[in-house]
C-alpha cells in the first residue's frame, strides 16, 4: 500500500512539473531536461553512501539512488569527482547540479543550495581500537595533550573536531578511504565521526577497532542530498525520495552497500 500510494504521489509530482504543468525556461529542473543529464558531484570515499571499489568503479547506496532519480528525470546520470574541502565552492562553481554521498545537512551548505527531505538521521560518535573503547567515552576524556583525534579535512569531522578540541592533538590525513588505518597502526587515537561510519568501520575491522562507550551521539543531524536552488527540482526530488524511502528501496541499496 505504501508503495502504491508513493509512485502515485510521485507520478502527480512529476505531471506538474513536466509533460502537465511545464517549468519556467531558466528553471534548473528545465535545464537539466533540455540537457540530458543529471551532473552528481561525489566524493566517492564515503561507504556506504558513495566509494570506488578498487577497480575504480563508483558504488554505493547513494549512487544506485543516484541514477535511479536520473531515470525518473528522464536523463543520463554524469558523476562529477569532488572532495569533502573543494565541494561547497564546486557547487557553487556549478560543476554540478545535485551533490550526495552522505552529506550533512548544515547553514552553510543549505544558504547555496536546497536540501532534499533526509534520507538518514545520524550523529558523531567516536571509534577507537577496542582496547580504548572505555577510555574515550566522553568528549572530557578525548580532549586532554596525549590524545591524537584524526581528521579528513573539510567536512564536519573537521568541523566538529575544532570546535570541541582544544587540548588534544588533531591530526590531519586527508584520505578518507585510509583514515581509519591511522587508527589502526597507532598513528592516531579516536576519530569522531558518523555513527553509520563508526558501526560500518568496526564491522570492516573486528576486534580491532570498536565504537567507543558512550552513553549517547554526541551530535544529531540529517543527511540529505543538496541540490541548486529551484523549488521545481525540490518538488520532484523530494517526492521521489519519498518514495524510495517509503518503498524500501532506499534500505534495500543502503543494506546491500554495508556489507
């Protein structure tokens, strides 16, 4: 019944704004139709949501979303390398219309662009060898001169970590896909992070790096895709999103990605 009630609230969305109720010429949803293509910026280091396998092909939940919305669009997906520290001016720069991968939902990022409804609801939390789960447990117990707190510049660990950290020692890396062997080969203590990243991690690495012991996400946030302002695209992404969620297609690509 969901299902059904979905695709016919997504079908109605998209009469309004296509083959019915035709958008403005310079809308963005008018620009991508008359193009062919959906251009996706990604970062392509974040599993489950976007990674590269080591062949180099593009995987993950948000990428099978991604090309499912491009053929709801009725275009061709274009995936547009970009990184978690140049992606708000790429935006911005217009390298892409649409840009997803587990992003945070954030004033900065939502004053340039339009957000879709969240598709994850999430908080930081830290993982740490499991040796150290107890010892980490609060932000207190992290921020003291002996503990090392890794980072991947640019995004909201980065973020996070400079505002709550004043006495540990934050140490950059600035590959996301390796971050967590600092970790793991004692060159950093805790990462703080997301808790889908943080139970993803330690399932990738058992028995050796553990989410540490604390009573509660030290953050809430939303994830959500973040697209160039036009409330005809937000109307037909959101109500495609809807549906994907109300479906299950969205657990069904987010389940097969963590494993």
């Amino acid at each position: 019944m969901k299902m059904a009630v979905a695709g016919v609230m997504l079908a109605a969305v998209l009469a309004a704004h296509g083959a019915g109720k035709k958008p403005a010429d310079d809308s963005v949803l008018k620009q991508i139709q008359k193009a062919g293509v959906l251009k996706i910026g990604t970062t392509g280091d974040y599993k489950p949501f976007s990674y590269k396998t080591p062949d180099g092909t593009l995987v993950g939940a948000d990428i099978e979303m991604a090309k499912d919305l491009a053929a709801t669009l009725g275009v061709r997906p274009e995936f547009v390398p970009t990184t978690w520290k140049t992606m708000l001016d790429d935006f911005k720069g217009g390298k892409f219309d649409i840009a997803l991968g587990g992003i945070t939902v954030n004033p900065d990022r939502s004053a340039v662009g339009d957000f879709s409804i969240p598709n994850v609801s999430d908080g930081k939390r830290p993982i740490v060898r499991c040796a150290d789960k107890d010892k980490y447990a609060t932000l207190d117990a992290i921020d003291v001169p002996a503990t090392r707190v890794v980072i991947n510049p640019g995004g909201t660990n980065d973020k996070f970590a400079h505002e709550h950290f004043t006495k540990a020692q934050i140490v950059v890396w600035p590959d996301n896909k390796t971050i967590f062997e600092q970790l793991v080969g004692h060159q950093a203590d805790v990462m703080v992070t997301d808790g889908v990243e943080v139970d993803l991690q330690a399932k990738l690495h058992p028995g050796v790096l553990c989410p540490a012991a604390v009573a509660a996400p030290f953050t809430h946030f939303d994830d959500g895709y973040l697209m160039r302002k036009d409330k005809e695209l937000r109307a037909v992404v959101d109500g495609w999103m809807w549906q994907a969620i109300a479906s299950g297609k969205w657990k069904q690509d987010y389940d097969a990605a963590m494993n």
